[in-house]
C-alpha cells in the first residue's frame, strides 16, 4: 500500500503526537489543525483564520518572513530553538517560550503551490534543563552521554512497510544508506534492498507483532553503512491504524546512536512530506517518554553520581599506582591482548626480556619467534587456548634475545577477561625473568645426576660382594652371619633402587630419559615383579588377581619400576600382614592396572600433590618410613611418556588404590 492519497496524509497528520498545520492560499489560512498544535495555542480558534490573526505573536518576525519566502519560492525553511513570547490565551499576558519550526510548501495537483505546512514542537523545557545543565561543569562523560539520549533530535532514518513487508516509503537518508533511488528501492522488500537473512527474518517478526498487537516495537541493531561502514542503531516501529482501528501499515525510525547525533528535523520536499511527519513523530515518542519530572530527578541523580565516580576514580588511581609500584619493584613485564583484533601492547621491560629495544613494536608473532624451537609450538598452542578457551596460562620457557642474543628462561603467567560489553576479551599478564631459578635448578639436577652416578660405582662393587658373600654364607652353620648377609643384599637394593630413582629424575628434567618400547604381555611383567620383591614384602600378603593376557608396547624395566613402586608404598604406608590387592584389568583400548592397600590413607590436600616432585604425606604415622618424594612423582611422568594416566582414590584412615593406564598394543 502506497501512502499518497490525501485522506491518508490527513489522517496520519491528525494522530500525530507533534503540532501539524496545514496553511492554505497566499493569506496562509489555517485549513487542517491537529490535536498536538491546537494545544501549544489553547483556547484559540485556528481553523479558517490567517495564521498571523490568530497567532499574532508570530508577526513581523523571522518566521513570517521565512513562511512568505517559502510560499513564494518553495524553499523548505527550518529553524530550532527560537524564544517567541507567547501569549497564555489570545489577547492575554504573554510568556517566553522556545519552538522548533519548519515549513514546507504544499503543492496542488498542478504542482503549484497553494500553501505550506507547518510543524512546531516546543522545547521550552528542554532549553531550561539545558540551561541547568549548562552551569555543570564538571560533569563526567556518562552524565553528557545521558543528557544527549534525553535531549536527542530526529532519527537518521525514516521508513513504511505494508503488511507484506515491502516498502511503502523511504527517506533520503536510507535510500543513500542503500546506495538506491526511490524507483530501485519502493514497493521492493527487506531482501530486495540489501538486507541479510537474520535482519530481514527479524523485521518481518517485528512487523506481525505490530499487527498482532497494535503496539510498539522497539530494538537496537547492527548493521553497515554504504558509506560510513558499521554502524549501531535504535529504532521504533508504530502501528498505522485506518478508520476501523485495524493496523493497515507499519512506520519506523531508526536512529544512529553510535555518536549520539543530534535530532534530524528537516523535512523533505513534497513527497519527502511524509518522511518529515514521521520523524517528528517518533522524535516526540521518544522526547515524551521521559517527563519533565524525570528530567530534573535524573539532574540530581547525576550530580550524586558525579560525586561517586569522583570517589571511585580517586581510589582506581590509588590501586592502579600501587599494582603498578609493585610490578616495578618485581621487575616484571606486562602484556595486553585483544582477543578480537590480537592487538599486543608490552611495557619497556617486556620488550627487554625478549631482547628489543624500548622504541621497537612487538608482535605477538615476534614474541613467539625468539622461543625456542623445542617450546614454541608448546607456548602457542597454551597462549591461544589461554585467549580463546579461558585455559590456564602458567609457562616457563626459553628465549633467544633479538638483538643481545642472550639466553633466558621466562615465566608468564596470564588471566583472560571478558569485556563488559560481551564483544571481546581482554587477556593481560605478567612475565617475569628466571634465568637464575632455572639455572640454579639444572645445576641442583647436574649435581644429583652426578652423585648419583659417582654412588653407582662403589654400589655396584658393593652388591657383588654382598651377592658373593651371601652365597659363601648360605650353608655357614653361623645362623647369625646368613641373616646379616640376607639383610645386607636387602639394604643395598634398596639403595640401588633410590640411586636409580635419582637418576632417572635427573635424566627426565634434562628431557634425556629415553623410553625403549617393547612388545609383552602386561601380566607376566606383573608376575615377575611381585617375586622379585616377595623378600622385601614379606611382612605383607600380596594377592595378584589375574587377568587374561594383555598385550603392551612399553618400556618393560620402566614400567616394572611402576608397579614396584606402587607395591612398594602400599606396603610402606600399611600395617603388617596387612593385604596388597594387585589388578590387571581391560578398559576400552587401555589397560588398567591398580594397586589397594588398606593403609592409613590421604587426605584430599594430600591427594593433588602426591604426585608432585620431592613431596611427601607428612603426619605422625610417617615421621618414621624412609623416603625422598620421587618415586611416585618418577612413576606419573614415565607413565604418561607412554601416552597413559596416573591417579589415585584414597580416604583417610581407610586406604588407598592407585591406578595408572598404557594403550594397548594395537
């Protein structure tokens, strides 16, 4: 439905919520009034009478002269904010008050002129809170951004659907915004005009609850500008009701918000009539929902508000110097990234540890670059699950200085946070140099590996004299001498089994612990280890409960240290003649073995550091059992070497299960 009939103008004009006035012939005589202007004049009589009699204040003034030249030459004429004394009833005492006006000639079906129509909406109000706001001078930005909103002008963009979604009508501003004319854009439909499917799909929502009913919609949208790219909008959709009441169109706004733009009243020539009515229209709904009452509360209310964000300013400032007081006495560098656009911002001393100068730009990519080889994928692949997953980010690595080509070791650790706003996040932290920790920590590793293999030698000559004396020994009729002997050989694999748990820490922090896989039945491996230590065990039962052969591709001896570590601490940490219950079991494409005692137990604190380096349940019931803290830690890293996994379930004071998990042979 086109809206171009005369009827429908007038009807349209008529249940504007703004004053609209018709003014006919050269004596621009008042012929259409609606409701809206005949209260900014009340008790007047308008209609049939030249403007300047009945509004005579309007004489001998800028606006008649305007009216006049808008008559004669059809020049659209505006003005905003004009003071008008204006009488309270014709002939009475008169009152400052402040109109915006324009004036547009009406044309005749010979397009001649024959006279103008008029629209005035009173600002009075709005002028005198902008005079009270004006004196404000220390208002923050979120009050200006609220004084804007409430005191904003005319939509950007004015529009018409019919019930079928097709365009009835549109403003200059849109069809610029689509890059159309009115005959490539009018009586086509949202799809037709450039619109997307979800935009298209939603206004066409919009549309049917209007209709259904009878009330307004209003929403905010994103979407590009032919010219000024993308932009954000709030935008109003009315119902046109016809005679009988029903909604036979539907009108909207939209207004672009991005930099609060000042109302835009200008109407547009003859058939821009309809476009000027409608922006005046939704420009008044807009004005009206917020009541003088509200204006001078809202005042108030930012006043008060302006003393809070004063306060709370003043304290972000303090907390702000002081992190930034401690990260200078720390020496550490910071880093800002962007999760949207990847922007990277570092401080000097970032820059520094990564060996560039204070002046240079740094890239994430630059950064990643000066990694080495051997850990860069590892801190990419932790970085970009930190950014986009929320992942942890705690990592300690190596770096290749770009210009001093010095070697440190970094530790950086980050936190992912969203925006307020939902549309990106912000992922900061720290980065700190601990070369010195690190190489303080490889010497400790140099300096056990090398005891370690210093103590090997004497061991090894030891455990053959042991062996051979031990031997000589066996049939000694000296019962005394035989048992020594026995508990030696015991007492010296014990400690060949530390030196060698030692060892193989060392080799693993130097990533040199090599693991040689081999094909063999996971059963028997378990077999051979129980009667290997059944001496040492002897003090507990240990029951194995078989299973069907299980075929592994392991390390055979690493794993063997697995298990009898494992036996080991149940018969460690439980009471004598107590049981040891060994399983080998089949789940999915792993094999699960496990380990239950009925010992004293963990406590949950004690449960996520049990498989930590060097760390040992400290407790009355062990201040007396031997041991360094490594063999479980030992055991964890060798078995997820083979791709498997390491746990335990364990309640205080009634025992422990350990389990740890190996693929398959496939």
């Amino acid at each position: 439905m086109y809206l171009t009939n005369g009827e429908e103008l007038h009807k349209i004009i008529l249940n504007a919520p703004i004053g609209i006035c018709i003014l006919k012939g050269k004596d621009l005589v008042y012929e259409l009034v609606n409701p809206a202007y005949q209260r900014i004049l009340p008790g007047r009589k308008l209609l049939n009478r030249r403007i300047f009699e009945a509004f005579p204040e309007l004489a001998n003034t800028q606006i008649e002269e305007a009216m006049r030249h808008v008559f004669e030459t059809g020049i659209p004429y505006e003005v905003n904010n004009l003071l008008i004394p204006v009488a309270e009833y014709e002939g009475g005492q008169t009152r400052n008050r402040y109109f915006t006006f324009s004036f547009q000639a009406w044309r005749n079906g010979n397009i001649e002129i024959d006279g103008i129509v008029n629209t005035v909406h009173e600002v009075t109000e709005n002028i005198k809170v902008q005079n009270d706001l004006r004196d404000a001078r220390e208002m923050a930005d979120q009050q200006k951004r609220v004084y804007e909103t409430i005191t904003s002008g005319t939509p950007d963009l004015m529009y018409v659907w019919d019930l079928n979604y097709r365009f009835t009508y549109a403003n200059a501003a849109l069809l610029t915004m689509w890059g159309k004319t009115w005959e490539t854009a009018i009586g086509k439909g949202l799809r037709e005009n450039g619109y997307e499917e979800w935009h298209a799909a939603m206004h066409e929502r919009e549309i049917d609850q209007v209709r259904a009913t009878k009330t307004t919609v209003r929403g905010e949208v994103s979407f590009p500008h032919a010219i000024l790219g993308k932009r954000i909008y709030d935008y109003i959709l009315i119902p046109v009701l016809n005679e009988a009441g029903e909604v036979e169109a539907v009108a909207g706004t939209t207004r672009d918000v991005t930099e609060r733009k000042q109302m835009e009243s200008a109407l547009a020539q003859s058939s821009e009539e309809l476009q000027a009515i409608n922006e005046e229209m939704v420009a008044t709904n807009e004005e009206q929902a917020a009541s003088n009452e509200e204006l001078l509360a809202t005042n108030q209310q930012l006043a008060n508000l302006n003393e809070e964000l004063l306060a709370a300013r003043q304290k972000i400032e303090e907390s702000e110097t002081t992190l930034r007081l401690a990260i200078d006495a720390a020496n550490f560098g910071t880093w800002f990234i962007h999760s949207v656009t990847r922007e990277f911002i570092t401080d000097a001393r970032l820059k520094e540890l990564f060996g560039y100068y204070p002046q240079q730009e740094l890239s994430i990519e630059q950064a990643l670059a000066q990694i080495t080889d051997e850990y860069r994928e590892f801190v990419t692949n932790k970085l970009e699950n930190a950014i986009y997953n929320g992942g942890d980010y705690d990592v300690t690595y190596p770096v290749i200085g770009l210009h001093d080509k010095r070697l440190r070791w970094l530790r950086a650790i980050g936190n992912l946070k969203v925006d307020p706003s939902g549309a990106f996040s912000a992922f900061t932290g720290v980065v700190m140099d601990v070369t010195e920790q690190h190489m303080d920590e490889q010497r400790k590793n140099d300096f056990i590996g090398m005891v370690s293999h210093e103590l090997k030698t004497p061991l090894t000559s030891l455990t053959a004299i042991v062996q051979l004396s031990n031997s000589k020994l066996k049939h000694s009729e000296d019962a005394f001498l035989a048992g020594a002997m026995d508990k030696a050989h015991l007492q010296v694999k014990r400690m060949t089994n530390m030196i060698n748990g030692f060892l193989n820490v060392s080799r693993l922090e130097s990533a040199k612990l090599m693991i040689q896989k081999t094909s063999f039945n996971l059963e028997d491996l378990i077999d051979e280890v129980i009667q290997e230590n059944a001496a040492t065990m002897s003090s507990h039962v240990v029951k194995f409960e078989r299973c069907q052969p299980v075929l592994v591709n392991a390390d055979y001896d690493k794993i063997g240290s697995v298990i009898t570590n494992l036996i080991s601490n149940a018969v460690k940490y439980s009471p004598e003649q107590k049981e040891i219950v060994v399983k080998c079991e089949v789940t999915g494409n792993e094999a699960h073995v496990s380990v239950q005692d009925w010992g004293m137990g963990l406590t949950s604190g004690d449960k996520e550091k049990v498989f930590d380096r060097y760390y040992r349940v400290e407790s009355n019931n062990t201040q007396h059992i031997a041991g360094f803290g490594i063999g479980l830690y030992l055991s964890a890293e060798i078995v997820r070497g083979h791709g498997g996994e390491i746990w335990v379930q364990s309640e205080s004071g009634v025992g422990s299960t350990f389990y740890f998990s190996l693929p398959l042979k496939t």
